[in-house]
C-alpha cells in the first residue's frame, strides 16, 4: 500500500519563502500568516493522508457500480465526503455570502494538491462542484445563486458539467443537445453526453448539471450554443427537492485509471433546465468553469507526481541492491539502497526538481488568479489568461512522465499493484486528456494567448523574466547557475514566437506545428523562473540563519539540477520548432 | 476493439530494399527471396491478426487464475497456443536436429514482432521457451538437449526463466535458493523466486525451469550462482513423464498490464534439478538467455508501438474534429477528420518516425546476430554485445512513450477500455522494467560494453556511422538531410564518450550519472543510420521505377520528420551529460 505524506514544510516555502504572501496587497492575504497557514495545511493534510489516501487502491480495485441508474461510488468514499463537508473544505475559498469561508483561491490550490494526492478519483466530485459553483457564481441570477450555491458549498450538492457528445469533443459546434424554450422561461433539453465526471453517483443529495446544448433556431456552430442548469431533482421554491427531473446515467465507461469516479453516459430526455447567462454565450460562460478546471488538473497531474515521488523516494531508500561504485555506503548491510547509485538519483532528482518547481508554479499561478480576481490586477489577469494552457499542458504532461519515472524507481514493484504506484501512473494519464487535450492547450497557447490584446501579456511575460535576472545579477552564484541559463532559455523562447510571427502570412500551419513544443518551452521557462526565485528565497532564509539549513541548501542543490539538466530542452524544442511546418505536414494524409 | 494488421509491406522492405537479405553470405539467407519471405510473414500476420489479435483483449479483461495450484490462461489461450504449434513458429530459427526450422534468428524477430503486436501477454509464453531452448542449447550437456529441446521447440513444454527473489533482482549476489547436491549427481533445490513469467499455466503438458541457486559452500556473491534446470514433471528415461516435482506455483501477481501472462510466486521445495553448465557459472549462462530476451524485449517495445500507432493513425483518419487551418479538406462533412491539425500530424509523424526507424533497427540487430551466429562474424558479434542494451532500453523507453502519444491521438477515446490504446499502454510499460530495467541497460552500455575489448565495438560502431556518411556524399539531398546530421550526431556522442573517459580518474560516478542520456543518444544515431540508409534505399527503389513510388516517397519523408526533430535531442543529452555528476550526486541521501 502507497504511503502520503502531506509536503507541508514544502508548502510553507512556497507560501512563506517564495511568495511572502502574508505581506501582499490582496485581500485576505494579510491573515495568511505561518501559523494561519500551518493549522490549515496541518487539518487537510491530515484528513488527506489519513482517511482519503487509504481509500485510493479501494476506489481503483472496486470502481463504481450502476445498479438500476443508480450509481455506487467504492465502499468508504461516503464517509471520506462526509468528512470532507464537515471540515468546510469544500466552501474553503467560496463567498460567504452564500456560506463560503472566503478564503483565497490559493488555500484551495494548496489544500487541493493534497486532496488529490490522497485520492485524485474521489476528489473529482468535489472538484467539479467547486468549478460549477464558479461558473454560476459568476453567470447564474440572483435567485439561481441564492438557490444552488449554499448547498454546492456545503457538498450537499454535487456539480458537473457536460460538454461531450459521442460525435463531438473539442469541436463543440457539432454539439447536436436541444434546449426548446419553455412557457414558464424554462427548457426542454433532450440529447446524449459522455465522459460525464460524477453526472451520477450517492455522494450528495442532488446533482447540479451544467450542460452545453442549442436552442433551436440559433446561429450554426460555437455561436449557437447556450448553458444550462439542469438539476438532478428539481428544486422546489422552499429550496426542498422536488421531482425527479429527466436526466438519467445510461452507463459507466470502463477505464485505464480513476476507477473511483464515475464516468458516466447521461441521457437528457426532455430534461427540465434553465439558461445560465445569455442565450448563445453558454460557451463564454463554460470557460469560467473550464479555466478553473484546467488549472485544477494541472494540479492534478503534479500532486499524482509528487504522491509516486514519495513512494519512489522512500523504495529507493529502502531497497538494498548493489553497492556504490565510490565504495559501500552501508558496510554492515547486505548491499547499499539503491539511492546510492547514480541513475536512481537521477530519475529522483528528475522527480524532485519538478515536482517542487511544479508546486512553486502551480500555486504562484493560483496567487495571479487572486491578484486578478481580488485585488482587480489586469496584468496578472492576463497573465494567468496566457499562461493557464501551460499549467494544464506542462503539468500534466510532465507530471504524467514524474509518475512514469517514480514507477522506474520502483523496478519490478512499480507494475505490480500492492505498490500502488502504478495507481497514481493510470490516475495521472488522464489529465493529459481532459479538460481540453494538451494539444488543445497548445493551440490556445500559440493561437489565441500569443497574440492577444496585440502580445501584451506575453510581452509582460517576458518582461517578469528578463526582471528578476536583472535583479539576480547582485548575487553572483544566483546570476551564473540561474538566471544566466533563464536568461538564455527566455530568450530562446522569444525566437521561437518570433518566428511563428515571420512564418505566419506564408504558413498558418507553422504556429500550429510547432505549438507542443511552445508549451513546453514556456513551461520550463516558468519552471526557470520559479527555481530562480527558490533559490534566491532560500539563500536569503540561510543568510538570516535558518533553523533548518538542511532544507535550504538542498532546495538550492535541487534548483541547480533543474536548471542544468531540464532547462537545455527549451534549447531542442527551439529547433523543432525552426526546422519548419514541413517535415510534419510533408505527407498526404493518404499517404501514412 | 482494437484493430491489427501486419505491416507486411514495410517489412519487406526492411528485408529486401534495406538489409538486401538474399544478396548477404550467411547460411540460410539466400533462401531469402522475396516470395518466401512473404509467404513466411503473410502466414504469421494472419495468425497474429485472425486468431492472437481478438483474444488480446480478452486475456486482458480476464487475466489469469490460480486454482488449486493450477493456473487457468484466459479464455481462448489454449486454442490459440495449439494454432501456434501446429504452424510449427516456436521452432522457426530453432536446430534442426532436435526438430526446428533452422530458418535464420531475423526472421524469428520479423514474426515475433506481428505476434507481439496482436498479443504480448500471450505470445511471452513462447518467448521465454524460446530463451530457454537457447541456454540451454548452448550450455546443456547431449543428454539434456536430447531430453528437452525437441519437447519446447515443438511447444509441447514451455520454458521460463528463475532469477529473482523477493529481496533480489538487479542483485543476483544476494540469492538464497540452494541447491544441495545429490548422490545422483542431481540437486535439489529449495527457495523461492518471484516475478516467474509463465512458471505455471495449462498451455503445456510440462515446464522447464531454468533456476540461478547457489551450491552450499561455493563462493561469496555471483562468482557463486550455478544455473539449474528443473522441469515442473520429471522425464522418464522413455521421455515420458514422470513424478510431479517439488516446485509450485504459490501465487499470482496482481499487475499494472500484461494480464493475460501469468506471473508467479515460484516455490522450490526440496525439488529435483539438473546442473546446466558449469558450477559456478550460471549467471554466463542465464545471460545466453538473457541477451536474448533483451532483444526480444526491445521488439515487444516497438511492437506495441507499432499497433498502437495503427490505431491513433485509423482514428485520426475516421474522426471527425474541427477544420484544417488552411481550409476545409472535407467540405461536405460537417468536419475535417482531425489528422489534418499540425498538432495531431505531429504525434502521428513521431509515432511513425520511430516505428518505421525501430523495425529496421531491431531487424538489423536481430541480422547481426545471425552474421555472428550463422557466420561466425565477430566483428556483428562485438556490435550486436555492444547495442543489445540498446535495442533493449531503447527501443522499450520509446517505445512506451509512442503508446502514450498514441493513445494521446485518441483523445478520451484512449483512456477508455473499449478503444484498446490504454492496454498497450500499460502492457508496453513492464518492457522498460523487466530482464533488466533500462537503467541496468545504461549501466551495461557506459560500464562494461564501451570499455570493452579496448573500446573496439564502440569504435567499430562510430567507424560503421562515418563509412555510411562518407558514402552518402555522393547524393547530395541524402547528405544535406541525413548524413551530415548524423555525423553530427556521432560527433556529440562520441564526445559524451570522450567526456567519460576524462571524468573517470577522479570521478567514476560521471559516467554512471550520464548513462541514461547516453543510452538514449545512442538509440537516436543507430535511429538515425537507419532512417539514412532506408532514405537512401527508397531512392534506389524510385530510381528504379519502383510502382509504388508512394510508399518511398512517403519513407523518405518520414526520415526527414526523424533527422529534423527527434535527432536533435542528441545534443540535449551532451549538455546534460556534461552538466557532470554533481548536480546528480549532490544531495545527501537524507536530504531528499
């Protein structure tokens, strides 16, 4: 059985060190001092590690059963969500208005990365909950917030949101779901979504669906497309549930991971549901959930890195194998662990360097996501605008390779379950998919992020990075190991948008060839700068005579290894990127 | 379900257009021609398509059962396991004097391949039999070969192989199972080993083990390791069997894929065993069969790339997403199919650059064998010792990662059961792990096979590289697209060679913190040779009105999508190589 331990001390870094968040202008900021912080990682971590962790391999072993359109979610998830509605965590970061703890968005990001460690499946039903609350928050009316969002906030009622149609993914123009509009200001809404993420399950008393479908009538494509709410059980006008309402999960779909969370087949016939936002702008009003989801999962596919990276450190050093080729570390032993060896340290520092550069990014993203929304800071709203696509797509994808890469650590026990890495490998795999695919999440980085509001945030990116190797140059370690290399990686990437620009009358394709490799040259950039900044925080916490320099010096040594080692790659995307649209549309599609 | 169809056409002409068979001096190959060896592949494809391919699935879903120490193979293995038999494959490259084909080890690779393709799981059971005819073919005594050969070349008995104990694998120094020996000159053998593929099933009437113990009293470590064969049922003078022997199947293990393989819990209790060999020697020995399976587990990494690429490429054509940037390519549907997206194509182009690249390496390497085998070339001898690890680590890290891009193209479709991506997924994963995890393989390349012979094979090697690129001048497109980016390539690895040997002296950690990259640099120049010479062998083709001038246009184009953006990861691996150990070994095992 996996072990979990929450990363709190690594957590405090971030939040203390790194981004010294007691000390900035944001509202709710200024409570978040050490001890506020501790108390609250300690409680999530705590119910993380000791009642959602030890439910993971039950929810991978049993699934979820669909029992005459009711779904069973794995035994125990009932209790675990029960618990997790009496902790509040569910409402952390929501308006007390409507019941909320008001906490910043970056409390949820923290608590969240442990929740999903401790059980990605079963924290989906909560997830979406929260990204469904948002998205009402922001569109819905007065009387559907003041309906919904206390009981969403509470867990009493789960969210979802169904975009998918058998025929229709990403291309949601296709969408074929009809809305017909109903005397009473309501909508009948008949037609079939799949890969529903908790659309049926005994979790919560009712389930809120927010679905994408067309009112009959309207424009063709993505401008046609309205958002609806769609409750499981209508909802009476004392706030009672009513009726059930014509929406039914037709089946389960069988999986590689997440076997804790349903997947589901839902069937609206003749579903009674009502617009959210404006008629036609259901997209516009989807992506406040989607934005918020996709930040989600690029947590998700660091927290199922950083759970296997636990589990492979701690093989590593427990397996005795071989003996150090500088000479036995462990004489009296049998043989040395193997973490003396060489390229067991590698595949662990290459789990390392990303998973605590990953964290830094991850929650300094969730930090610009409360700079926009609470302090009003366009810039960091448009930051995060450009760079959202780049945590979802390098988290995840990388976070995905880290699981693949703890697993390696483990050898032989790594493909057997009782270890349960493999788990957190089959978990991971999916955030490289949902939410929009990371090629998805290329192309909105390179053809919609880019160019945006004429570069500006990309400029402001830009400027961020050649801004702190500036102010790195005081200290001359920091200058040569960091921010020289970020200085060339970021420079790197300028070029490669440059040429995008210089490709683009000749060859729309260009951009979108080399839009993966974008991604993941921005994503280590990001990761740069993060391990820059780390460093500098950690020097600057050894200089005032930490109490635990241990810690600080290996965060350096760490910072070193990422910027040595990973950072070159930005160099080989580059050059991708600059052999062309050629070589990747050069054959006919026939032609394969 | 997911769909196999043999790639026949491309093997040809890796056989004929590439390595030229019938042309070379080596037994067996003139015989060679194109039509028996169609007639060969075109049987084996319709038996890994027809009958292996469908119950892939199947021993997926079902897995293995252990019943009263008997173990159940999945619904349709036994008919499946006859049809093999009867086709007489298990004996293809086998002696003809205990009953095999004696046809040459290449053509065993070649329908191994479509065999791995339509069913890993299944097709191990055989593989390992096969290893173990070879052990034993080269170390048995006359009398055991008379005994056991005919029987598991004929598939009547399956062979496995007994190296790890649950305190065991990479160091086999530490092995407890103990063969004491008897009057008789047999021993017994107590212990036991775990991770036993194929120790016990209901394929065969009788199973061979072939078991690394230690004969109390000899030497400390692996010096003290002697191979023992111990059949499940002992043999009668009359070649019938006998007593049951103590060796049993004690349980199964639960793993991450290759469900349809049993893979035991192996107990020896007191049971009878006969040396192979020499006292003492039994891990030379075991490695006759491991090289071997090395290579072997190098084609089950291509292979399932190579299917699960069939699949994304099918998908991708069928799958109606969005327009083509540069205008609609199917106007009357409501979507273009999404291989015509730049980001799609790349996935696509890079899972077709290393599946066309890897056959024609693992084809050359299987010839290799045969040159040194068959005609006693030890020149191929050192070439083939020196590039099994990376046929092996290779071949199964790209391999693996062609899966995942593969089931990427399916979008959600490739996180669900029913497209059968995700199983190739997870049963291509253990090839990274098992006869040795692709670390041990880059501690195999930078630690014994470079230095060896004086560094002779490496030398040889880079010597093979620049006579091709000298060659190649004479077209001046093969030398501007391919050669001189190989020579490049060549370069930087020899310079990583170069930088080994320099760091040595004061640090011998160097070479083993850069063995992945160096591994994987490797991997890239045997790639990218091949990808030469197959470009250059299409132009022969097309000039010599070849009448399916699309098939060498397209393989030309495709080496081009290989030398631009897959090449150039050579110079990341220099970087990070000479990055040095320090970064790699600079945290204290405690500061983790």
């Amino acid at each position: 059985m996996p072990s979990y331990t929450p990363p709190l001390r690594d957590m405090e870094f971030v939040l203390h060190d790194l981004l010294q968040v007691e000390t900035l202008d944001i509202p709710g900021y200024a409570e978040l001092d050490r001890d506020t912080t501790r108390a609250i990682l300690g409680e999530a971590g705590r119910l993380a590690s000791e009642v959602l962790a030890p439910l993971n391999p039950v929810g991978d072993r049993e699934g979820c059963r669909l029992e005459n359109g009711v779904v069973r979610t794995p035994q125990g998830f009932r209790e675990a969500y029960e618990r997790m509605r009496d902790g509040g965590w569910m409402g952390l970061d929501a308006d007390p208005a409507y019941g909320g703890q008001g906490m910043p968005y970056l409390m949820n990001c923290a608590t969240g990365e442990m929740f999903v460690s401790a059980n990605m499946a079963f924290n989906m039903y909560q997830g979406l909950t929260h990204g469904a609350y948002s998205a009402l928050h922001a569109h819905g009316t007065e009387d559907q917030k003041a309906t919904y969002l206390p009981k969403m906030i509470d867990g009493a009622w789960s969210g979802t949101m169904n975009l998918t149609e058998p025929h229709c993914g990403t291309d949601l123009g296709l969408i074929r779901t009809r809305a017909e509009p109903q005397q009473d200001g309501s909508y009948r809404l008949t037609g079939q979504k799949i890969w529903i993420s908790g659309g049926e399950h005994d979790l919560a008393e009712n389930i809120i669906h927010l679905v994408l479908a067309k009112i009959p009538g309207g424009p063709e494509g993505t401008r046609g497309i309205s958002l609806f709410l769609v409750p499981k059980y209508l909802v009476n006008p004392d706030g009672s549930l009513g009726d059930r309402n014509a929406v039914t999960c037709g089946g389960l779909e069988e999986k590689m991971g997440i076997h804790g969370n349903a997947t589901c087949v839902m069937n609206y016939d003749g579903a009674t549901g009502w617009l959210v936002g404006e008629t036609h702008k259901g997209l516009k009003a989807m992506f406040t959930m989607m934005n918020e989801a996709r930040i989600g999962v690029g947590l998700q596919g660091l927290a199922q890195a950083a759970v296997a990276y636990e589990n492979a450190l701690g093989f590593a050093r427990e397996r005795l194998q071989g003996r150090s080729v500088t000479g036995a570390k462990h004489p009296g032993g049998p043989a040395d662990p193997i973490i003396v060896h060489p390229d067991v340290r590698r595949g662990l520092m290459d789990q390392k360097a990303f998973v605590e550069g990953g964290r830094a990014f991850a929650l300094w993203a969730a930090h610009m996501i409360d700079r926009g929304h609470l302090a009003g800071d366009v810039g960091a709203q448009g930051l995060i605008s450009l760079l959202t696509p780049v945590v979802k797509g390098f988290l995840t994808d990388r976070g995905f390779e880290s699981c693949v890469a703890a697993q390696q650590t483990l050898g032989g026990s790594g493909f057997t379950r009782d270890w349960g890495v493999e788990q957190f490998v089959r978990d991971a795999r999916i955030t490289m998919i949902y939410e929009g695919t990371n090629g998805i999440q290329a192309l909105d980085l390179v053809g919609r992020k880019l160019a945006s509001d004429g570069g500006a945030h990309a400029m402001a990116f830009f400027a961020l990075v050649k801004a702190w190797c500036q102010e790195a140059k005081s200290d001359p370690e920091i200058d040569a190991d960091f921010a020289q290399p970020l200085k060339q990686a970021s420079k790197e990437l300028q070029q490669a948008a440059a040429y995008f620009m210089a490709q683009a009358p000749r060859s729309p394709d260009a951009a979108l060839a080399g839009a993966h490799d974008f991604l993941h040259m921005t994503g280590h950039v990001c990761l740069g700068l993060m391990w820059g900044r780390m460093a500098q925080a950690a020097k600057t916490a050894l200089a005032a005579g930490a109490t635990d320099p241990g810690f600080y010096e290996a965060k350096i040594a760490t910072g070193r290894y990422y910027m040595a080692r990973h950072l070159p790659l930005v160099a080989t995307h580059l050059r991708r990127i600059e052999s062309g649209v050629e070589p990747v549309m050069a054959l006919d599609a026939a032609a394969f």
